[in-house]
C-alpha cells in the first residue's frame, strides 16, 4: 500500500493542532462578550426570521447592496472567462 | 444547553480540518471543498456567539453577516470552478502537484 | 446611497459592459475605455472637491452612528488610500486601450477593473469590520479573474489558481479572527471596538484574534512565509493588471494591518512591536536575496515588491506617529513607483514579446522614453535623492532613530545598498549596444501607452523636489489613525 507521507504529516499536524485548541479552550475559558455594550436583542419566543429580516434591512441595507454588487461582478468575471474568442 | 466552549471547539476543529484539507489534498475540487469548510467554520462561530449572549435572547446582527457571508463564499467557489474548467483543459489532470511548471 | 466617490464607480461598472453589447468588435476596445475613464474621472473630481472639509471632520455615511449599522467613514487616512487607488485605475485604463488591443472580452475587462477599484476605496473608507470584509471580497473576487484574464496562456491559469487559494484562505482567516474580535465585544464598528478594548487587559483570546487578522491581510500583503504566490501572479498578469495590483491591492492590505494594528490594538502594542520588526528583517532579506537570483524582469519587480513590504513594516515596528506617518507616505510612494515600473516593463513587452533580461540588451536606445521613465522608477525604488522614493526612506530611518531602534535602520540602509544590485542590472541591460539585428524596426511605444508613463514619471519627480504636498497628507493621517476619540 502506497503510504503517502505527506497525508501522515498532515494528520500527526491536525491532530497536535486540535489538542493544542483543546487544551487552550478548556485552560482559558472565553470571555464571552466581556467588553460589550448592552443593546437589544430579539427574545426566542417570538417571530425569530421576520425579527432578524427587519433588523437586516434597516441596519445593513448597505452591506446587501454592495453584495449585489459583487455577485454582479463575479457574474461578469465568469462571462469574461468563458467568452467566445471571437468576440 | 452545552456551554459555549464546545460550540468554539467545533469551530476551531473544523478550521483544522479545513486547513488539513487544503494542504494534504490533491485534487483541485477538493481543494474547493476545503475552503468551503475553512469558511462555515467561521460561520459556526457567529452563530454559536449570537446564541450565548443571553440566555434566552439571539443577537441579529451576527445572523445578518452570516446570511451576506454565504453570498460571498458562494462567489469565490464559482470563480474557482470557473478556473478549474481551464485547468483541465491546459493540463489534461487536476492533480495540483502536477500544476508547478512555474518555479523560482 | 453610498457617496458620488463610490457610486459614479459602481454605475460605470455597470454601463461599460452595456455599452460594448452594442458596438463592434474592432472599436469596442477604445469605446469602453473612454467610457471608463469618465467614471474615474468623475470619483476622482468628486473626491478633491470633498478635500478641505475631509481635513476638517470625517463624513458619515448613515450619518447617525450606531453600533450595528453599516459604517462608511471618509476620513483623511481613507482619502490618501483611494487617491491612490483611482490614480492608478485611471493610468492603467487610459494604458490598457492600446495594450489589451488584440486581446477579446475587453468590455468586461474595463468593467471588473472599475469594480476592483471600488472594492479597494470601499474597504479604505469603511468604518466597519464586515463593510470592510465585503469590500475586501469584491477586490479579492475580481482580482482573481483578472490575473487569470488570458485564460489560453498556461501559466496565467496556474498563477490564477494557485493565488486564488492562498487568498481565499486568507479570506477565511480573516473571517473567522472577526468573529473572534465579536466574541469579545458585541460590535463590529471600529471606533467601538477600539473603546471598549482601550481598558481592558489583553487575554489569550485578543492575541488570537490578533494573530489570525495579520495571517489573514497579510497573506495578500505579502508577509514572508505566505509571499509565495507574489511572484507568480505578478509575472503571469497582464502588465497593466501586474501595475494596479502591485500597486494598489498590495498596498491596500498594509494600510488596512496599520489601520488595524493602530486603532483596535494598541493596548497590547508592546507585543506586536517585536512581531513586526521580526517580518520587516525575513521580508528585507527574502525579498532582495531572491531578487537577485531572477532574470526574469517582472518576477525581479514582484520580488522588490516583498522588500518594499518589508521597508513598510520597519514603519509600523517603530509604533510612534513619525513610524506611522513614515509607512503610510511608503505605502503611497511605493505604489507610485511600483506601478511605473510595471507599465515601463510593460510596454516593452509590447513591442518586443519577451521579459527576460538578456533579450532586453539594448532596447533603450530604441524606445527613449520608456528606458528614460523606467530609470526613475528604478532610482525611486533603490532611494535616490531628488525622487520620492528617498523621502520616504529617509523618514523611515528618522522614525527608527526616534524610537530607538536604530539596528532596523542600519539594516534599511544596508539592504537598500544590497537591492542596487538587481536594479542596476536592468538599466545596464536597457543602455547597452543592441546585440542583434531583431531589433531594427522597434519603434517607440504607442502614444497611449505613453501618457500614463510620462504622468506617473512627472508624479515621481514631483513628490520628490517637493514632498509637502503627501507629507502633509500622511502627518494628518497619521494623527487620526492613533486617536480614535475623534471618530466617536
């Protein structure tokens, strides 16, 4: 059998990465949101999508459009890389 | 509920199994896959964070970016197939050890 | 919506294509492209017509500021950015009309650099860390299809791919050390976060988060381990994308770490300080030993390209205002140089066909012009007295003294010394006798080409005889960069 080292490396690697996070998480605990402001958030019981559709588009209507934008741009890349050479 | 830690050790493995992905791997979709994973990864993340503020409440704001951040990654992957098409047609293989005839 | 800077961009994006629909091939090339220009032309007008009150007090974009909505800021730090950014998109469409000639698809290809024009002064005015990620995707995206733009040539899809997936690694990186940076806050508005970390101590969390934001911009900032795909993408792109995007996406990914390291994380500066004097040595000692070993010119550039780099970060090592002002007036002044340098090797390769250095023996005496342009850029880059480019290594080595690092300093001067060596080696080529009869009918390059060789040369001398005019700039924006009360 055809033993790949590179793939041997790379498991011993991953595996020592995943214990080194491991250790790393359970010896230093996270500060969850330690040095946060308080704003409001959405409570669970009610309508979750809707509520955080709202919040979208009032916030972050910016960030879609340029989105859009890039999903644009990404479809013109595409054309431009499959176009006819004749054109 | 599990605490958050076990939420961020998922995040933080699949990152490295992203990466492993991306390094040991040598068929060029793979290496797509392999970025995908890298970044739902980070998106676990927002996730999880969104939820453990406070108890009982979720935070939208982290939802909204994974929401625009899937777009995103949706584009990269389409302009790397894109290029992969090209690849096979150049090479004739999409083994990534094969594609080094430029050095220096 | 956005400001006339972004959005005259964006709509120039979106009617360049329409426009080559419908005209025809032969002419579609010069149509677009004057099209284009006016989009430049326009954002540029637009953006100097806005500077005295950008000195005065920042614009908003949603004017009221909170802490969950999309921020754009345009501030003098980001107006010093995206001056160089459309400065050089507008060079490199006026150059492209007679280079990308013969080349297909040329429509879209006016169009995907207008859009990564906007990504770059999108992301340099944003005032928030996911408004800035988009941005920076944007860019990232089309920068992509454009190094890979002449599919048919085997080594611009293999660049293409191989910069693509260290990029969007990057992009990932990026992506999970913002969460990270979101954990410890709430928020996601810089001045913010730069508030409520100012107090707080720093943990191993911060440090990480710290750490995978500079693996992540700094994959695209050429950080020494992760510079591999420089060269390749460099030498592989078309010249005038090889010009914006050492020039201006590089460039953009140092202002973006100084921004970062400046404004979020000063608290934990003593830290990153060593880091960072640690990048600028390997980037110095990789970029120009390497250098020397090439005799393919455009893969020299690239490689020069990382030494710069490494120049840039001595700035940022230093940590005070003169550092900072001292890297930023690098960042603007390499662009320039970097980008001449490109389109002068460019418009070889368009008369002639080949870039190595032997082929090249002898081409100045048959192209003045461009040899004479590209002999500044040269000297600009080894840091020649009366060019921009010893201005801003000379504020670099005052920066060092003032912060008492003087063995960064000695070692500037000594690789400066050291990166003569490559340099020279291209202008002995361009001034020698012609070795063969090939080049008998080589004629000057085109008048196209040359206008925005001779307007970045003249930008070069310029900024040399009289650096007041982006000293000022950079001192300025240096000042808002490290006190974030002003943007709150």
């Amino acid at each position: 059998m055809r033993v790949d080292y590179l793939q041997v490396i790379g498991v011993m690697f991953a595996i020592a990465a995943i214990a080194v996070a491991l250790i790393m998480i359970t010896e230093q605990e996270f500060p969850l949101f330690k040095y946060a402001e308080s704003r409001t958030l959405i409570n669970i019981g009610e309508d979750v999508g809707e509520r955080s559709g709202i919040f979208l588009w009032k916030n972050r209507s910016l960030d879609l459009l340029i989105q859009a934008f890039v999903l644009l741009a990404s479809a013109i890349g595409c054309v431009a890389l499959f176009r006819a050479e004749r054109w | 509920m599990p605490s958050f830690s076990a939420y961020l050790a998922c995040a933080i493995i699949l990152y490295i199994i992203g990466l492993y992905c991306l390094v040991t791997k040598r068929n060029l979709i793979r290496l797509i896959m392999g970025m995908e994973i890298l970044v739902n990864a980070a998106h676990i993340n927002f996730i999880a964070l969104s939820a453990y503020w406070v108890p009982g409440f979720i935070d939208p704001l982290a939802r909204s970016i994974v929401m625009i951040s899937i777009g995103l990654a949706g584009c990269v992957g389409a302009v790397l197939l894109s290029f992969t098409v090209y690849a096979y047609r150049h090479y004739g293989t999409l083994d990534v050890r094969r594609m080094r005839e430029l050095r220096g | 919506m956005f400001t006339p800077i972004i959005d005259s961009l964006l709509i120039f994006s979106i009617i360049t294509p329409i426009i080559g629909f419908f005209t025809k091939k032969k002419s579609s090339c010069l149509i677009c492209g004057v099209v284009s220009i006016g989009g430049y032309i326009v954002s540029m007008a637009y953006l100097l017509h806005l500077l005295p009150q950008i000195f005065r007090n920042p614009i908003r974009i949603p004017v009221k500021a909170s802490l969950v909505s999309t921020s754009i800021i345009i501030d003098v730090p980001g107006s010093l950015m995206s001056l160089l950014a459309l400065a050089l998109g507008l060079f490199v469409t006026i150059y492209s009309i007679r280079f990308m000639e013969r080349d297909s698809g040329t429509p879209l290809y006016y169009s995907l650099i207008l859009a990564m024009i906007t990504g770059i002064v999108g992301a340099s005015y944003s005032g928030d860390l996911f408004t800035l990620f988009i941005f920076w995707e944007l860019m990232c995206i089309t920068s992509y299809v454009l190094v890979g733009f002449r599919r048919n040539v085997k080594e611009s899809v293999e660049a293409a791919i191989k910069y693509m997936l260290m990029s969007g690694v990057g992009s990932a990186t990026i992506l999970f050390g913002m969460s990270l940076l979101y954990g410890l806050t709430g928020t996601l508005n810089l001045p913010r976060i730069a508030l409520s970390l100012k107090a707080g101590e720093g943990g191993p969390w911060l440090y990480t988060s710290l750490g995978m934001l500079i693996t992540g911009f700094g994959i695209k900032a050429a950080i020494v381990p992760l510079h591999v795909w420089v060269p390749d993408a460099y030498a592989a792109a078309p010249s005038p994308i090889s010009a914006v995007i050492a020039g201006a996406s590089t460039e953009l990914a140092v202002f973006v770490i100084c921004k970062l390291l400046f404004f979020i994380f000063p608290a934990i500066k003593v830290s990153w300080i060593e880091f960072f004097a640690a990048f600028a040595v390997l980037n110095m000692i990789l970029g120009n030993i390497a250098g020397l070993l090439q005799s393919d010119v455009k893969r020299m550039l690239a490689y020069s390209s990382v030494a710069h780099i490494g120049y840039i970060f001595i700035g940022i090592a230093a940590g005070t205002k003169l550092g900072l002002t001292a890297a930023l007036l690098h960042i603007f002044n390499h662009g320039l140089m970097k980008a001449l340098a490109f389109l002068c090797i460019g418009a070889i390769i368009y008369r002639i066909g080949a870039r190595n250095l032997e082929d090249l023996a002898g081409v100045g005496r048959k192209m003045p012009i461009t040899s004479t342009a590209f002999t500044i850029a040269v000297l600009g880059l080894i840091g020649m007295p009366p060019l921009n480019g010893f201005i801003s290594k000379l504020i670099l080595f005052m920066s060092c003294l003032d912060s008492g690092m003087l063995w960064l300093g000695i070692l500037l001067i000594i690789f400066s010394a050291v990166s003569t060596g490559y340099y020279i080696r291209i202008l002995k080529a361009l001034i020698a006798a012609p070795r063969n009869e090939k080049f008998n009918d080589v004629k000057e390059a085109p008048i196209l080409i040359l206008i925005p060789i001779c307007c970045l040369a003249f930008l070069v001398i310029l900024l040399g005889i009289w650096p007041d005019l982006i000293l000022r700039f950079a001192e300025e924006s240096s000042l808002w960069l490290m006190e974030v009360e002003r943007y709150v």
